[in-house]
C-alpha cells in the first residue's frame, strides 16, 4: 500500500466533499480553519501534491472567513467557495443565512467574483438571492453550480420558516441591485431556488421540509425511461414525515430546462420570494420522489454519517448511504427514475464516510474500518488502499483524482488535519 502525507504545517486542513483535484490531478485545494465545525479559515490554497508547493488562492479580507472550496472541470480552472460577512458585527455574521458564493479564476489569484446577487428590500428581484449559499458544485460542463440555501427574509420572520433548499447558478447575465440596503450586493450568475419544501409536510406524501445534500446526474444528465435526453438535472435528498410524525429522509430528482433563459420564466409563485413565502422554483422545473423507505426495517436514507448523493459519470446510477436489515450503513444504488434499487457493500463493518466515483463509474471510494476502500460497483469486492491506523482518517472527504490514481483523504497527525493521498492501482 501507497500512502503519503501531503500537508505537514502545524494547522487544521479542510477538503470538500467533491471535486477537490485540478483537472490535471496535479494540484489539491482546501480552507484552513481551526476545526472542521468552526468556519474561521482565513485562506483558500491549493497544494501541488508531487513538489508539496503551496499557493495562496485567496484570502480574507475585513473579518471574512473562506471555506468549502471545490475546482471546475475546465482549464485554467475556477475555484468556487463560501465568504462570511465582511466586517462582521454582532447583527449581521456569519450564518446559514449570512454566506455567499464567490469565485476565483486561476490566472487571477485574489480577485473575487460573486456568484449569487443578495436582495433583501422588497421589491425582491428575480435572479438574486436573499439568503446564504453553501457547497457550490460546478456542473460537470462547468457552466452552471449548484448549491443549498437559506433565506434570510424568513429567517428574521420566523426561524422556522427559513428551510434549507437546493438553488443554481445559472449564466444567463449578470444581476444587479437597488443596494438599498448596505449589505446588499451583485451577482455575475442568475440565480434561483429549484427545490420546494413546506414547513409542515402532509405525513405520508411526498412533501418536503428540507432539501440538501445535492449532486448533479451525469456528465450529460441521464437517459429517462422513454429513451429521451434530460441534459441537467440534480439529485437531492428530501424530508419527508412518516404517519407518526418521524422524519424520513428520502431521495429527490429535480429535471431543469436546458435553456439558460428559461429560468427567468415564474413558474406558479414569484421566483424571487415574498416576505411570507420562499423564493419558488422557474417553469418547468419538476420535482420527483424516487425512493419509498417506509416499510424497511430502518426506514429512510442513513443519517450518518453525512453523505452526499452522488451520479455515476454516465448519469445511469445514484449512489447513497441506507441501513440493511442488521442497522449497518451500506452504500446502494437506484436509476435516476428510481428502479434498479441495488446494494453494493455487505457486511457487519458499516460505512463511515462521504464517498465519490472514479471517472469512468467502476469504482467508489470511502473509509470502512479507519481504511480507505476501493469498491468495484459491478461486483461489490472491496479492497483498502491503506494500511490500519491508529492515526484517525475523517469521514468529511475521500476523493479520486481525475486520472484514477490517487485519492485524497484528511488524517489526523499530532493533533492536526492533514492532507494524505493514496496509490489506487487504477489506471
């Protein structure tokens, strides 16, 4: 077995969860904050991972914190993440509700650009937000992101109220603001919620109170039954509530309009909100349900550890986390329709990570057992990559790189996170 440390500073590294690697697999991007949980990183870096050459991508201006950083599939890259607040107060700090995404183009270290305008004076305006976004995915062309959301005209109506949904980011053309209110700002991306929830689903429908977790299907969508195209489309996780009030956790297909201008179009509620009701997805947009957990032993998707919903690379399989009949977290499939229900990993030793693809959609990684694993998805064998440790590898990121040899992981060295990668065999 082939592992090595990468990061060796005396300080806490963080991965994303997903595409974390340059297209060339040379290079690896993190933030850097005390503790996973506490998001007070001042710096975004990428590390070239022969040479352990370390470049400051961005950093922090006037109280802002940087993290979550993911890379685009194109080169020169773009390299999208959270910012907090600048100049935080104790009104107005970092939160759910009080993030935004910005991007920073590789041949221009430093300079931000704003993915998502904020709007948050009525009249509210279509195409900007009014709320924090989180975990920006670039799609797998690069032109659009997704991410999740929170709104903050809710928020400050009722805390309740304010449900996480799934939003994108589409190039339609930039949007400006009024700025009626200081800490509203432009966006470069139009932007819209594409999920829908309600704070009090009907138990036993197929209703939502929270949205998250998302994945885009496919490098060029997926096949639907009836043998058409659908170009993009995302996969989410959703709560539904069972007859006894139980929350559920099932999994969501969201189909979106190919056409950039077609999410200027209201659907049936105005796209960018009102100050009683959230931001309502485009025309065309349609929401499915593809998995009915019910009646399992252990009804609904895992609730840990925290995964999110991944495609394979052809868009013909979801990869997600349930329990088996024995409570063991399990890796399964589904099609994108919802059929072909399938486990992959058997055993009593549960799965104690996220875990991703390799690019041709043969394998999966993820930690089992403190070891980092290779999983053939057509046979279900297993094998680790890593030797048993007592040093402890987290659960947050276990990513291919986009050549298949390596996969980068974070393991804990005399007290801090580092960055490790592991030789795959894979070719």
């Amino acid at each position: 077995m082939n592992e090595y440390q990468i990061t060796t500073t005396p300080r806490n590294h963080q991965l994303t969860n997903s595409n974390i690697w340059t297209p060339d697999s040379q290079w690896l991007v993190y933030d850097v904050r005390p503790q996973g949980a506490s998001f007070t990183g001042e710096t975004i870096e990428k590390i070239h991972v022969k040479t352990k050459r370390i470049t400051e991508i961005y950093r922090g201006t006037a109280g802002a914190h940087v993290g979550v950083v993911t890379v685009s599939p194109e080169i020169p890259v773009r390299y999208a993440f959270i910012r907090g607040p600048q100049y935080p107060d104790t009104a107005w700090h970092y939160d759910f509700h009080h993030r935004q995404g910005v991007i920073v183009n590789d041949d221009a270290p430093g300079a931000i650009h704003n993915i998502d305008a904020f709007c948050i004076t009525p009249p509210y305006q279509a195409g900007a937000l009014r709320g924090g976004t989180h975990v920006h995915m670039f799609s797998p062309d690069g032109e659009w992101l997704s991410f999740t959301y929170n709104d903050h005209v809710l928020h400050e109506r009722d805390p309740a109220l304010d449900l996480r949904n799934v939003a994108v980011a589409v190039p339609l053309y930039p949007v400006t603001v009024a700025g009626y209110h200081p800490r509203e700002y432009n966006g470069e991306f139009f932007c819209c919620v594409v999920s829908k929830t309600t704070p009090a689903p009907l138990p036993g429908s197929d209703e939502i109170s929270r949205a998250y977790e998302e994945g885009w299907i496919g490098r060029e969508g997926y096949i639907k039954p009836d043998g058409t195209h659908q170009r993009r489309a995302i996969a989410f996780i959703g709560d539904t509530r069972a007859e006894n009030g139980d929350v559920i956790p099932e999994i969501f297909r969201l189909d979106l309009p190919e056409a950039a201008g077609d999410y200027a179009k209201p659907g049936s509620s105005p796209l960018e909100g009102t100050g009683s009701a959230m931001p309502a997805p485009p025309a065309g947009v349609t929401q499915t349900r593809l998995t009915f957990t019910r009646d399992r032993v252990y009804p609904g998707l895992a609730k840990t550890p925290r995964f999110w919903l991944r495609s394979s690379p052809q868009g013909d399989k979801i990869a997600f986390l349930m329990l088996d009949d024995q409570g063991v977290a399990q890796i399964w499939t589904l099609s994108p329709d919802g059929g072909n229900l399938r486990q992959i990993t058997f055993g009593a030793e549960g799965i104690e990570s996220a875990f991703n693809w390799n690019s041709n959609g043969e394998y999966l990684t993820f930690i089992r057992q403190g070891q980092v694993m290779l999983c053939c998805v057509e046979t279900g064998v297993c094998r680790a990559i890593t030797a048993r440790s007592e040093a402890r590898i987290s659960g947050d990121a276990v990513v291919f790189s986009p050549d298949n040899r390596q996969v980068a992981f974070l393991r804990e060295i005399d007290g801090w996170q580092q960055i490790w990668v592991a030789d795959t065999g894979l070719r």
